[in-house]
C-alpha cells in the first residue's frame, strides 16, 4: 500500500540531525529559547524537546551545558568554569543597599507588591529603586492584585535567573545564606527598637552612603 502524500512531504529529519539544528539556534542565540520557538524554526515534524535530552547528554561534562532558564534553554558555560571568562565580561554594577534588600524580598516573595516590600523591609521603597531594577531587567510588573486599588505586583525576569544560574526562582539560596552574605538585613518592625526618628525613613535616605558592589557578570 503506497505511504500517503502528506506524510512524505512532511517527513521529519533523522534525530541527529534535529539535535545538530537545536545546536545551531542555541550557539546562535544569546537569550534563551523555548521549545515552542525551537519548533518554529525547525521543519515541520520535528520534536525539539526529543532533541535536547540527547543533545544535553552530550553535552555532559563538556565545557558548556545546555541549560534550562525559566522555561527556555541555552547554551551556558559551565558552572565551575565561570571565573575563566571574568576577566573578559567583568562588569560591576552597583546596587544600593535598598535595591538589594527590594530585590531580594520580589525574589522570595513574588509576585510582591510595593506595600509588601515596604511591610518586609521596614522602611519606604523609592520610585528610583523600582526603577533601577526594571531598568536592569530584573524585575518586571506581574498581575495586579484583585483587591482595592488593584495594585501591581512585581516578579523577577528571565534575564534574572539567567545572570544568576538558576533554573527558577527555586532555586534560590536559602535566606539565611542571603543574610550571611550580607544581601539581606534583619530588620525589626516599623516602630520595633529603631526609635521614633526611624519611622517613615526612605530609601533615599539610605542610598547616599550605603552604595555595594555586589554583582558582577560572569
């Protein structure tokens, strides 16, 4: 019985050829790639997340990995061989001590909104620490919240978990190793031993001598 017109012309290339097309867009490409996007891009037929269980295992051991980012895969250096490529990509930013502790806290509690930073944090959060992070692309508004005034959350990025090697959100460090580190300070409740003079502070108030060089790109 003759095989049917539509299956030969939409006949998939052998896997070893899928994986070395699902090579090509991820060496090709710096942001990381979705299954569905590989799918667009590769002949009809094809099951890119098939490919990239063996292109994975191939990769094991080997200088780069293919890694998974928040949905999306990439070709990565390998974790251990991060600091050959430091003195090529070094580039410090600097973070407040507000724009940590608000980073931190979206990190662990997202979606937060901006009243929940404030309430954690105990202190106000300035427009300008938003900013810089949305600006760094590190955190992103989500959903607004389905209670009075409908205030908008935010969530940490893609490009977040993907300078920080994670594969989600986690996979973050526990918070005790963020305290240690000193990414993130214990502090009492608004009005709970800080004194009067402490209440209603904001975070321009802290940033003028409180400037950390806290994270380089490697």
């Amino acid at each position: 019985m003759a095989k049917p017109e539509n299956d030969s012309l939409f006949e998939a290339p052998p896997m070893g050829e899928q994986e070395r097309m699902v090579e090509a867009i991820l060496f090709a490409t710096a942001e990381p790639v979705t299954v569905t996007e590989l799918m667009g891009r590769m002949p009809h037929g094809s099951d890119p997340a098939e490919a990239i269980v063996y292109l994975r295992k191939r990769y094991e051991g080997r200088g780069v990995n293919i890694v998974k980012i928040d949905g999306a895969w990439a070709i990565r250096t390998a974790p251990d061989l991060g600091f050959l490529m430091r003195k090529e990509t070094v580039e410090t930013r600097k973070l407040s001590r507000a724009a940590i502790e608000t980073l931190a806290i979206v990190a662990y509690h997202q979606p937060a909104t901006r009243a929940e930073i404030e309430e954690i944090r105990g202190v106000s959060v300035s427009r300008g620490t938003i900013d810089q992070l949305i600006e760094m692309e590190w955190i992103r508004f989500g959903r607004r919240r389905m209670t009075p005034g409908r205030p908008v959350t935010f969530i940490v990025t893609q490009g977040f978990l993907d300078h920080f090697g994670l594969e989600n959100a986690r996979d973050l460090p526990g918070l005790a190793e963020l305290r240690s580190a000193g990414l993130l300070e214990n502090r009492p409740p608004p009005g709970q031993g800080l004194g009067s003079s402490q209440s209603g502070q904001t975070d321009d108030e802290e940033e003028d001598d409180d400037q950390v060089d806290m994270f380089e790109d490697e």
